[in-house]
C-alpha cells in the first residue's frame, strides 16, 4: 500500500496505455506468425484431413479470422484509449453519481452503463462475424430470431446473475473493511463450485434444448463402455447445436450426481458409434483424472491471489486521479486494477493452459487404455477438418493460448 502511495497518477496513467498498447501489439504478433506458419506439406499423420481445395479455404478461413480479430481488437484499443484519454470514465462516473450516491449501487450503475454501452458498440462485430463469415464458409445456422433471443437471455442472465454477484462483491467492500477480499474470496469459489455442478443442467438448457440420448446402438456401445470402466452414467444428453453451426462438440460437466456428458446433435448425427464413444471416454477420462477438481482449485487459487492484490490498491486516491476523478471508489479501482492485472493474468493463463495440455494429454491417454486410439483418432481429425482448424499453429501461439495440444501432439501421443 505504501508503494501505491509514491507512484504519482502520471505514472499509473501512462502504466495503463502502455499495457493497452503493448498487449495489442504482442496478441497481434502471435497471430501474425500463425498466418506465416504455413508448411510445403503437412505432416503424415493430418495430411489426409484436407484435399487440396479444403486446405486452400481452410488458411483463407484462418486469415479471414485473424484480420477480422485485427479490425475488432484494434477498434476496442482505440475506444480504450479514447475513454482514458478524453476522460470517459470520469464522465460514465459522474453519470452514475447524478442517478444515486449509495456506495453499492453507485457501482452497479456505473458498471451497467459500461456494459449497455459494451454491448451496442460490440453488436455489429458480433453480426459481422455470425452472419458474414460464418456464413460465407458454410458454418452459421443461427436465425436473426435466434440471435436476438440470446442477446435478450444473455443480457437478462447477466444482469441477475450478475448483478447480485457484483452487489454482494460491492457489499463486502464497503462493511468488512481490510478483510473484503477474504470474503470475495469465498463468493468467488462457491460460485464456481456451483457453476461447475450446475452450468449444463440450469444455464445450457437456457439457450440450448437437451434430450436423454435414446436407447439404440450408440446407447448401448456407450452404456457397456461405461459399465467395464465404473462410470456410473445417468445423464447423457444430446444438445440441438445444429441451430447455430454446423460444428460437432461434446462437454462434461458437474459433480458428483450432478455430472452430465453432452453431446452435440453434430456429432451424433454424423460421426459413428465407436468415434462418438471414443470422445465420450475422452470426457471420463477427465473425470476419473479428478481434472475438474484440479482445474476449480487452481482457479480458486488464482483468484484468491487476484483479490489480495486488488485489496492492496483499491483504495488509492492515486489510481482514481489517473482517470481525472477525485472521489475514490471501488469501482474505478476494479477497474484500473483491471487493466494493471493484464500482464500477470496472462501468466498464470500460460500456466493453467499448461495444466490443460497435460490434463487432455492423460484423457486421450485414458480413451486409449480403455477403448480404442483409432477411432478417437479418426474423430479428432474429422472434428478439425470438419471446423477448417488450422493444423499448423505456430507453437509460441500454442504456448500461450492452446489449452489443448495441436492435433498433430495428440495424434503422435495416442500413436506411441
């Protein structure tokens, strides 16, 4: 705390553009060099994904991604810097003070108003991306109506659930003193215990129809799969994902009684028996490896560090006069703090990607042992091929922001 106090706003000032700026240019350099990875040929092992015509509009898929995310990022750079620089936020503040002066609700208000605004500037970049180039490549199924009604859920889901999160966030703040992070801190890993046990049974049939997988050939390969490795399966659903793209996935999620395996109607409909068993193995094998427990408790420990941190400045005087405000208050210093964070989150992201490659590794590794590595294979390939993947991601990319090892990894793993 003592350390925030010698820092003058000049300097927390020029920290946050030069974080905006140089973030924006690195994201940009790794996607430069996934543009320029392109090999003579592919290797053996994914050379039969693509035909020649189906590789072609696969790069053109992937650098038609790439500046689209070029223009959208620049964009949000460019409305960052103007907001900081033309003291938009002290104004969104003040905004907020003229409508209440409640320390909670102030930053309730000051918060809604950003993500209205959020919300409008980002929507032509959402309609862009859906309904041109997803479209264009044969991917898009999703209707106006559709689109629409997931706005209206989105926003709603977010302003109740939400809302409360950040009320009592807020609430802590302002009663318990010094100690408000260890508070937020337990909020924050009982929500994501009950989002981990809950998201597929209460938030997934918001936006998606989930149907018990009927009784049939897949069912019973699935169900004797099951039995021989003591997994005990009562919810397996198949989600309509057909509405919106025509690519294949399938998750698990929950806990305990909880747990439940979806599979997309994609993948049921046009993968066999055995592949859609194998990617279901796939998703045991997480379970059995307790990778879900692994993943909650990194990330409640992530965010118990972040909390601390955010504790230590919150209450500075000199990072609300970095945005030409006098008054302190917790939400300007969230979000200044925010911005101040960028370089560490990308850190601890490195490392839990890290964990994710090696959790997804021990599933393919668990599918193998278990089932079968040939057709866990053969819908690996069909889920990139079918998706126009890129096969040849540039590996410092892959460092930083696959949470899954390439194709190529997987295949030569589950072909040892």
């Amino acid at each position: 705390m003592e350390l925030i106090k010698m820092i003058t706003p000049e300097i927390i000032f020029n920290t946050l553009i030069a974080i905006l700026v140089l973030s924006f240019f690195f994201n940009q350099w790794i996607n430069w060099l996934d543009t320029t990875n392109e090999p003579i040929k592919l290797p053996q092992e994914i050379a039969d994904i693509y035909d020649e015509e189906k590789y072609l509009k696969s790069k053109k898929y992937d650098k038609v991604k790439t500046k689209f995310s070029f223009i959208s990022s620049a964009f949000s750079l460019l409305l960052m810097l103007g907001m900081l620089f033309f003291d938009g936020f002290a104004f969104t503040d003040e905004l907020s003070r003229s409508i209440t002066n409640h320390p909670v609700l102030l930053s309730l208000v000051f918060f809604a108003i950003l993500m209205v605004v959020s919300d409008i500037v980002s929507l032509p970049f959402s309609l862009y991306s859906i309904f041109v180039i997803e479209e264009k490549f044969g991917f898009n199924k999703t209707t106006i109506k559709t689109f629409i009604l997931d706005k209206i859920k989105g926003a709603l889901v977010a302003t109740i659930l939400g809302g409360v999160v950040l009320y009592l966030f807020v609430w802590f703040y302002s009663f318990t003193g010094h100690l408000f992070w260890l508070w937020s801190w337990f909020l924050f890993v009982v929500i994501m215990l009950l989002m981990t046990m809950f998201y597929a049974s209460i938030f997934v049939p918001l936006f998606n129809k989930l149907t018990p997988l009927p009784e049939g050939e897949l069912r019973t390969e699935i169900e004797q799969y099951c039995d021989k490795v003591g997994f005990k399966l009562d919810n397996l659903f198949v989600m309509d994902g057909s509405k919106r793209s025509t690519k294949a996935n399938a998750f698990f999620s929950g806990l305990g009684a909880k747990k439940r395996i979806v599979l997309y109607d994609t993948l049921v409909d046009n993968y066999s028996k055995e592949e859609i068993t194998a990617v279901l193995a796939h998703e045991v094998g997480h379970y059995k490896k307790k990778h879900t427990l692994t993943t909650l408790f990194l990330s409640a420990f992530q965010v118990g560090i972040m909390l601390y941190l955010l504790s230590l400045v919150i209450n500075s005087s000199q990072i609300s006069l970095a945005l030409g405000i006098d008054t302190p208050s917790f939400h300007i210093g969230f979000l200044v703090f925010s911005i101040l964070y960028t370089p560490l989150s990308m850190l601890t992201g490195i490392l839990m990607n890290v964990v994710s490659r090696k959790n997804e590794y021990e599933a393919d590794n668990f599918a193998k042992t278990t089932y079968n590595h040939l057709p866990l294979i053969s819908s690996l390939k069909k889920l990139s091929g079918d998706s126009l993947s890129n096969l040849t991601p540039h590996q410092i990319n892959v460092f930083i922001n696959y949470s899954h090892p390439t194709l190529l990894q997987r295949i030569r793993s589950l072909n040892k």
